[in-house]
C-alpha cells in the first residue's frame, strides 16, 4: 500500500504564483526588506512595484501570454524582478544555467521555443552568442545591467495588462535530465509551484518564523533554488541574503555580520563549514538551522557541521519533476541521515524493480526495509516533459512520478537515498548527464568508446564525473589530454574529473551500458 504523508493535509490556494506572493502584502510588510544582494537591497512593496513596471515593459516589446522567455541571470533582486515580471503576463520562464556555454543555450533556447532571452554581461557574453546561434534576432535578446538594462526598461512606464492565469497553466520550463539521457523541458504549473511554497512552508513552520532570516546562496535558476530559497522565502515575507556566486568568505561574512537563522547550502558547502580552516574566523552562533539539498548528505559530514557551527543540520529530497520537494528532515532527533518524511499532500512506494513484476517494498517493522525505487504522487508533480511524450509515459506512471532513485525507509517512514537507477551525475548540486559527456568524448578521433558514471572522491566525498575510456587501436592519449579535451567543449561543472583507461565497456544485450558494473 502506497504511505501517506503523516502530516495533515494543507489546502492548496487556486491562484497563479504571482498572485500568491504578491496578492495580499500588507501594509506593514510593504517596507520590509526581501531581498539584499551584494549591491542592492529591494522592499517587498518595491519589489511588487518592480514586477508590475518589469511585466509592462514585457508587454510593450510583445510578451504574452504562453510565450516562453529565457532568464539568463545570476541570484539578485533583477532576476527576482524578471523572474516574477514574466510570471505575472502569463508567459512562460525557461531558466539557464549561469555557466553554461553559448552551445548550451542555443540548445536550451531551441527546445523550449523561447522568443526572448533576458542576460546580463556580467556573467558574460553567451547568453547574446547562444541567442545568435539559436536564430534570435537581436531585439529578442534583453540586457538586465547596464544604462539600458533593467532600471531603463521599467522607466517607460508601461502598465502591466491584466491577464487571467489558470493554475494549470505552465509557469516555468527548467531543464532535468530526469532519469536518463540529455536535458528534457520539466513543464511546471501555477499549482505545481504553489503546492510546493505552501508544502513547503507547512513542513518547517516548526522552526521558521516572519522574522527568520535566510541565506539564500544556491543558484535561482535550479528548481531548488527558485521553489525552496526565493519563492518560499518571500511568500513567508522574510529577508534573504543572496549571492550571485557562492565564495566562502563572504558567505561567511554575511552570516556573521547579518546575524543569519537558517541558511540552505548544497554538500560541498558542507564541506566547507565542517573542514576549511577559515571557518573559525568567523562567529556562526547566530545560524541555528542548515538545510542542505541538491544531493545527499552523509551522516558523519552533517554530523561533523552541526559539532563544529552549534547548529541543527537538515537535509530534504526532491527533483525538478516534482517542483522540487518532496521530503525534510527538519526535526531534532530524526536521523541524520536520512532526507526525513513527506511533505503533506504527498504519497510514496518503494517498488522493486529487479524484474517486470514491479512488487511493492512495505515497512518493516524494525530496522530499514529493503532498498527499492522511489515513486511519488502529489500535486508538485510535473504535468510532463516539453514536447516529449515518450519520456513522459515512461516517468508518469498511473499517476505516479518515477523519481530514478534507490531508498530505503525505517519504521517511522524515515526515507534514506542509498544509490541511484537513473544515470545522472551531480557534481556540487549541478546535473551532469553521462551522455552529453561521451557523445564530447566520442567526438575524439582516438577514442574509441567511452562511458561515464559518477563516483564519489575519496577526500572530500564529492560525486565528481569519471569517464572509462577505450582507446582506438595504436592511439595514445594521457588522462590529461583526455580531460582537456572534454573541458574545452562543455561548461565548468561538467568537465570530466577522473579517467580510467579500459580495455572494453561493459554493456547489456541491447548495448545499455552497465553503469553499475563501472563503478564497482
């Protein structure tokens, strides 16, 4: 039988997102700061005021309704105007990695049918270049800094149209690469995202408050980021503290200095509040809460975060498929290694997926149950991936969301990740699918086969990328030379860390390569 959540069931608002955050300021929190980045800080009342000014310059230049916009940005209070401006026309918001190359946009553009691009230079110039490879003309592509950036836009002072949002209609297109293969357009609703702000407020109203403060370093574009850290942060009418990127001196500074409550990292943040020795420069005994995502958090490493900083460490579970978050540890005396319950409104089964049976996994009644795939039901769950029905059926299954990995649950209905179904890599939290890697590496005239997994270093516990590499007859290549090459074709995160020379790879009767078997 599938588990419910043991939280009570939470009603779910039938609004737009937009509506949600901004529909119902009061007067009080008008003035109350909501965002602080590294050169500016915005009120709520200004920030609503922003979006409005942003949304009519939108419409001014043809934004509607269902049109799909490209936000090519780093976390600021300009990303959060952009962000809720193209929300508020009804339009569409496809998000883009800061790092990525001018090949990947082009491609991110192309898939998601995007006719505007909103960048910034200061990340610098492959937003504009991908645009160009991807066919947009250049008034299609916005810059948000400089004397014609943002600021300008909003001075025209175009009114923002009324437009009637649908919940079920699309909010935003993040790219995943849900359970296998290359980025796939994750089609998330109004409901989608509001379900998830209001879960997730619901799961940790126990230690978060209206005058909580947060750090907010993870980036906005990923779906963690967007739903946990700036849409819940400001529907709770909190300040956040933003980073456009995460250096530790100044992460470390800011919780010091603003005397930062709860702070959300990814684990190799972890890593450093447990091991750098700068951290000791520093007073963290304000910080009372870690909430770490993206990926799993070993036991001895968040025990070693809470010894060292005095705090509670917390981690949860989610995936771009279901908006993102499906469960938190948010409790004192949970283990700490697991990513905790479900959030309410939200079904789980554990299905042993060894054969064609798909038998149900059930709760032991003492000890930890037999690993087994996790599925998921509830209203965050994507409505499908853009223009791909076939991975759709194969992710929705009756309903349930096929999240790719391997856990395990206790008596408590305590969930933990042991190991992953799907292929993807993630290195610091950013998602690296195996198979953009090998077709670069497949790309060498010397190499001959290639196969990539993630495996974890040793020294710091990092799921790094390691690529198994069968040389062409006669050829000769070093590790190096190999890694070059890859670096040389795809983003920072994604470079290949590790190579392995082999005589072959192993691989099923239908040519699936045998990740499992790689990595030992």
């Amino acid at each position: 039988m599938p588990i419910a959540s043991p939280r009570q069931d939470i009603q779910i608002p039938e609004v737009s997102v937009p509506e949600l955050i901004f529909g119902n300021i009061s007067e009080e929190d008008e003035g109350r700061v909501a965002i602080v980045d590294s050169g500016s800080k915005i009120t709520f009342g200004e920030l609503r005021d922003d979006v409005e000014k942003f949304a009519g310059a939108l419409a001014a230049r043809g934004v509607g309704k269902g049109d799909v916009v490209a936000l090519h940005c780093p976390n600021s209070t300009t990303f959060a105007v952009a962000f809720f401006g193209i929300l508020r026309l009804g339009a569409i918001c496809t998000t883009i990695g800061t790092m990525a190359t001018d090949e990947d946009i082009a491609k991110l553009l192309t898939a998601s049918g995007a006719r505007m691009l909103l960048t910034t230079s200061s990340i610098g110039w492959a937003g504009a270049v991908g645009a160009g490879k991807a066919g947009l003309s250049g008034d299609a592509v916005v810059g948000l800094t400089g004397v014609n950036g943002i600021a300008a836009l909003m001075a025209e002072g175009h009114e923002a149209p009324e437009v009637e949002i649908d919940p079920s209609d699309i909010a935003v297109i993040p790219f995943s690469s849900g359970t296998t293969g290359l980025p796939k357009g994750v089609m998330l609703s109004h409901r989608n995202l509001v379900a998830n702000i209001v879960q997730m407020v619901d799961a940790t109203d126990e230690v978060v408050d209206k005058t909580t403060t947060f750090a907010t370093v993870l980036p906005f574009f990923h779906i963690y980021g967007m739903t946990a850290l700036l849409n819940h942060c400001l529907y709770r009418r909190c300040t956040q503290f933003t980073f456009a990127k995460f250096e530790l001196p100044e992460f470390l500074f800011v919780l010091q200095e603003e005397k930062i409550d709860f702070a959300f990292i990814a684990p190799p943040i972890a890593v450093a509040l447990a091991k750098h020795p700068i951290v000791d420069q520093f007073d963290l005994s304000s910080l009372k809460h870690v909430l770490s995502g993206a990926a799993s958090l070993q036991r001895e490493l968040a025990g070693a975060v809470e010894k060292r900083i005095g705090c509670e460490v917390a981690q949860g579970f989610g995936m771009t498929e279901s908006s993102p978050v499906t469960h938190v540890r948010i409790s004192d005396g949970l283990p700490l290694d697991s990513v905790g319950r479900l959030v309410a409104n939200t079904s789980m089964k554990l299905v042993d997926v060894s054969d064609d049976e798909l038998r149900e996994i059930g709760v032991p009644k003492s000890g930890r149950s037999a690993a087994g795939e996790l599925w998921l039901k509830g209203p965050q769950v994507m409505v499908g991936y853009l223009n791909n029905p076939e991975a759709t059926q194969e992710t929705l299954v009756d309903g349930w969301l096929r999240t790719g990995d391997m856990a395990e649950y206790d008596a408590d209905t305590n969930v933990y990740i042991v190991d992953r179904l799907k292929e993807l890599i993630k290195y610091k939290g950013y998602q690296v699918p195996p198979a953009e890697l090998e077709s670069v590496l497949l790309s060498h005239p010397d190499i001959a086969d290639a196969a990539c997994v993630g495996v974890i270093r040793e020294h710091d516990g990092e799921e790094i990328p390691k690529a198994f590499v069968v040389l062409r007859e006669g050829a000769s290549l070093s590790a190096e030379e190999v890694m070059d090459y890859v670096e040389d074709r795809v983003a920072p995160y994604k470079k290949v860390r590790a190579v392995e020379f082999v005589g072959s790879i192993p691989k099923s009767a239908t040519g699936k390569i045998l990740r499992r078997d790689l990595r030992g």
